[in-house]
C-alpha cells in the first residue's frame, strides 16, 4: 500500500511536525512518503506531483491557512483518480467534524484529535478488513451517512519514537524552521486558542529530546523552534532545558519559545542574562490585551506588572530579542481600548510588536459563545473577526492600518532612532502616530502596491511635512542616520537631495584630512587616505549636535555635520558626527 503523508505550509521555511510524527509512528508496517508544499504553490502542480506518486492513500495535516487550498487539491485529485483515498487530520478538522464530512464529499476519513496511532490503525484497517468501527477517533461514510467513533485516551508521549531521524530531511534542515515539541497541552483556559480545549499538560522524555536537538544540530539545523505553548510552565523544567541548551548549542544556532512571563522567576532570567550567550534564544510572549475586564471574559489570568518586570529584565540583560503579541477584537475591548492596551506593550520597546486579530478558532469558547458579545467573523477561514458589540469595522479598518506600518517601520527596525523620537517627542503616544501615518499611507494608496527601501523614508517625509511637524529638520537628521547605518554599502542615490555642495564638500574633506581628530579616536585609527576618504564616505550636514543626542537624548540645535564609512572590508557603515 502506497502512503503519502503530505501538507501546505504557510512558506518553504516552515516544515510540519505532525506528518513526521505520523511516519515515524507507522513504521515499520507501514512506510510513508511524506510530501510538502506551500499555499503559495498552484493547485495543479500540487495535484500533479502527488497523482504521480501512485497513492493508495494521501493523509493532509489541515490548519486554518492551509484548509481551502487543501480542499481544491482533494477535490482535483478525486476528479483525476477517484480510488486515492483521502484522510484529512489537524486541528482545523478536529472539530466540527460532522460538517467538515458533509461539506466534503471528496474526503474518506478525518482522524480527530492526537493522530499518531489513530492513523496507524485506519492504514491497518484499509489494507484488511475495513471494518472502521475498531479504529477510535476517526470519521467516517458508512451506507451513505457519517459515523464517529470515540476518541481513545491520550497517548504516553514518552513512547513516541523520534520524528527527526529521516536522512531526506537532513538536506534542508539548514534552510528551514525545525520545530521541536517537548509538551503537549496547556495549563491555561484562554477561551480564543485551541489549547484551553485540552487539560492538563503531558511530557515527552527529556533525555530523548536532548538526543533529538543534538543530532539535529550536528545535521545542520540553525533554527530550532519550541512549539509548547507555555515552554515555561515548569521552572525547573525550563532551566534544565535552558541549561543543556547554553552548554551544548553549537554556534549559529537559534532557539525560539513561546513564554509565559508573568510567571517566569527574576532568578530564572537573571541566571539567563548571565549565562546565555547574545542571540541564542528568542521569546515570543502573548499579552493580547492589557484590559482586566477583557481578560476575565476569556478565562485568561494575567499579571501585568510582573508581565513587565520579566520583559523589562529580560530586554535589559540584552541577551534575548522578545516578540510580543496583541489580539484586536477581544471581547468588551473597544477602540479606545484597545490604544491603551497598545501603548501599554509599545512602552517595553519589545524588538517586535506583532498586532494580529481575533480568530474564531473551531472548537474555542469564544465562537460557542460568539452570540454573546454580537461577533460577527468570516464564514471562512481564518475566521477572522468583521465586528463585535463594542468593534465596528471600521474601527477594524483603522487598527488594520496601524499593523501595516507598524510592520514596515517598527519591527523591521529601518527606522529605530526616527520613531523612538516621533513617538515620544511629536505625536501624543506611540499608537497615534502609527495611527495617523497608517491612515495617510491607506489613503494613498501604498498599502496596494510595493515599495523599495528609500520609498518609506520618502512616504514619511511627506506625512511629517503635511503634518507640519515641529523640529523636522531633526527628523530628517535621524532619518538620514537610520538610512547610512543600515546600509552596508555606499548607497548610489539617497531619498533626500544632497545639500553640501561640491565645494563645501572639498572643504570638509581637507578639514577632516588635515584633523582627523575631529571625528574622535575611533576614526583617527581607521587611518584613511585622501582616496579612500572620497571612494568609501559620505558628508551630510545636520541641524542638532547628533553625538549629544545619541548619548544623552538631549537636542543641541547648531550646525553639524555627519560622516558615513561604509568600510569595504567588513561590510559595515561606522558613522561620525561632528562639528566644523
């Protein structure tokens, strides 16, 4: 029997753990052929390539960004060979199974829930006697109408053999994300996730997993990340983990976890800021809403303060960059609302600030419930929310234009120094200014079409000018030294228009050839000749004294000047501020 086990990733980088899980379960009775895609490939080349495999059955893992495209490709692939059975499993389908059966006359099965041995023995099944009743937890057609059969108990997850031994993933384990899996299960009742759904928390073997990073790293793997949903649960746990990880890392290697922080210990991340080394590891906290009365609402139990004082240690120790999550839409959570929970998070300064909005997962309380609070969704995945008794869509329209920039200006860090000053010195808070920025950049029509790197410095120019924004000399100062410091090279053409003419130019060079000492000992000892000072720098005047304001934040209005090096050597720009 021919076994394909085969997935649509959101990217290539991705890869899918729960296929994995399934083949190195089946065996050795049963050998499967795992194939991937991405929902970016098209339907007919996903078709094509698994038709040509010859399946007696193909297995799909369905999530809400994966399950309209894997239903064209089910649906094509029944029209080319009707005898490949199909079996859908995952957590989009887990739930609401019945409808997902009468909706898809193309699909066989769908394995509900934990699908390792649910699936094992479905193969059984089909390859002998087809009698469907003995496999738990399984949908099914039976004399035209569909059959469920109970959900067996969850499985020791200690005796699940290895999902990252297989040599043909060993090739592209430097390329992708290898997720690693250690616990199963939430503590936690959050009534949005399909975590709170089940209780309690199970293990995987520690010595196993470890075994299992070890090889992985050997293999080449770079990015590993830890899909437990509170990593942090067990603090002992934990630091045993972070322990293993600090010695044995091999280096290049990153590795991300989704914390907890209101409960993570000031020993536990002191002991990190000690002993990890700069780029190791990576957190990603929820926070979602900073609204207690919201938060009581979705069962979610939340200390900010101590929320705070985990992230502001953590961002202190500079040893670990934090993504943190919010969640537009959540109940009783309005407009204003939801400004006071995002300016709450911007003022930690977390690396990322990633703004998503509420999903109404399948299976989670708050779409039980969605009558209560007049949610009004998408019938489609990913089920995202249109509206709610507090939430009009266009207040949805407007934070979806916050998210737009700040994506591009914040957390792809462009512009650090330029938005820390807007949204501390111009605009009345953080939320503001990428409010009106993200209203001006809709209105224009950018968010419809593409954009170069010097198109957002110019697109801000021309929002700060229209606001006739005090101090914009000075803005344009720090823009121009955001734009020279992430430039590796010499850029052939700035976004604003040289000011120093050629001759004032010939003139700074001499002054800074005849003193070098003017732009401090660091560049004293870079030892540039005249040719080399002409071929590798760039001059910009300024209007502030930029040395004063990087170190002490305090604005010294005089005539300045700035000096670029983009050192040809090692590929990094060194900028002098300086004064005539």
């Amino acid at each position: 029997m021919n076994v394909i086990c085969s997935t649509l990733n959101a990217k290539f980088i991705h890869t899918n753990l729960a296929i994995r899980y399934l083949k190195a379960y089946a065996a050795p009775e049963f050998t499967i052929q795992m194939k991937e895609y991405t929902i970016k490939d098209p339907v007919m080349n996903i078709v094509s390539d698994l038709y040509q495999a010859k399946p007696t059955v193909i297995g799909f893992s369905c999530y809400i960004w994966n399950i309209e495209e894997t239903l064209k490709v089910v649906n094509m692939l029944k029209k080319v060979d009707p005898t490949i059975i199909i079996v859908l499993g995952g957590p989009e389908v887990t739930y609401d199974t019945a409808e997902w059966m009468e909706k898809s006359p193309d699909v066989d099965f769908i394995v509900i829930g934990e699908g390792e041995l649910t699936f094992k023995q479905l193969l059984n099944e089909i390859e002998t006697t087809k009698n469907y009743r003995n496999v738990h937890g399984i949908a099914y057609r039976e004399d035209g109408k569909v059959k469920i059969t109970p959900q067996m108990n969850k499985l020791d997850l200690k005796e699940l053999p290895s999902p990252y031994r297989f040599p043909e993933d060993i090739q592209d384990l430097g390329k992708r994300v290898t997720y690693i899996e250690t616990s199963r299960g939430c503590p936690f009742s959050c009534q949005f996730c399909l975590s709170s759904i089940e209780v309690g928390v199970r293990y995987f073997d520690r010595e196993k997993i470890k075994s299992d990073i070890r090889y992985l790293m050997e293999n080449g793997a770079k990015t590993i990340k830890f899909v437990d949903r509170t990593f942090n649960i067990s603090r002992s746990y934990a630091m045993e983990m972070f322990r293993f990880l600090i010695d044995e890392h091999l280096p290049g290697t990153v590795f991300q976890f989704e914390i907890t922080a209101d409960i993570m210990r000031p020993e536990v991340i002191e002991f990190l800021n000690q002993e990890a080394p700069k780029g190791l590891f990576r957190f990603e906290i929820g926070v979602q809403s900073t609204n207690d009365y919201t938060n009581e609402l979705v069962m979610r139990k939340q200390n900010f303060s101590k929320l705070t004082r985990t992230v502001t240690m953590v961002k202190e120790g500079k040893k670990i960059d934090q993504h943190l999550d919010l969640i537009a839409g959540l109940p009783e959570e309005d407009y204003s609302s939801f400004r006071k929970t995002f300016n709450d998070v911007f003022e930690m300064r977390p690396e990322e600030l990633q703004l998503g909005f509420l999903k109404m997962l399948r299976g989670t309380g708050i779409r039980l419930r969605s009558a209560e609070h007049q949610y009004v969704y998408m019938d489609h995945s990913p089920y995202e929310i249109l509206s709610n008794n507090v939430l009009s869509f266009d207040d949805i329209v407007r934070i979806k234009q916050v998210e737009d920039v700040l994506e591009k200006y914040w957390n792809a860090h462009r512009m650090d120094f330029t938005v820390e000053y807007l949204v501390t010195n111009v605009f009345p808070s953080p939320f503001d200014f990428f409010q009106d920025f993200g209203s001006y950049w809709d209105e224009r029509g950018w968010s419809r079409i593409g954009h170069q790197l010097e198109d957002l410095f110019r697109r801000l120019y021309s929002f700060l000018e229209k606001k006739s924004v005090d101090n914009l000399d000075v803005i344009i100062g720090l823009m121009k030294y955001d734009y020279l410091k992430n430039h590796k090279y010499k850029p052939r053409k700035p976004w604003w228009e040289a000011r120093i003419d050629k001759n004032n130019r010939t003139a700074l060079f001499k002054q800074i050839l005849e003193n070098p000492n003017l732009l401090g000992n660091d560049f004293l000892e870079l030892n540039l000749d005249e040719k080399e000072l002409f071929k590798h720098t760039l001059l910009e005047e300024l209007t502030f004294d930029l040395q004063t304001y990087l170190t002490t934040g305090k604005l010294e209005k005089h005539p300045a000047n700035l000096l670029a090096y983009f050192d040809p050597t090692n590929d990094q720009t060194l900028i002098f501020p300086f004064k005539d």
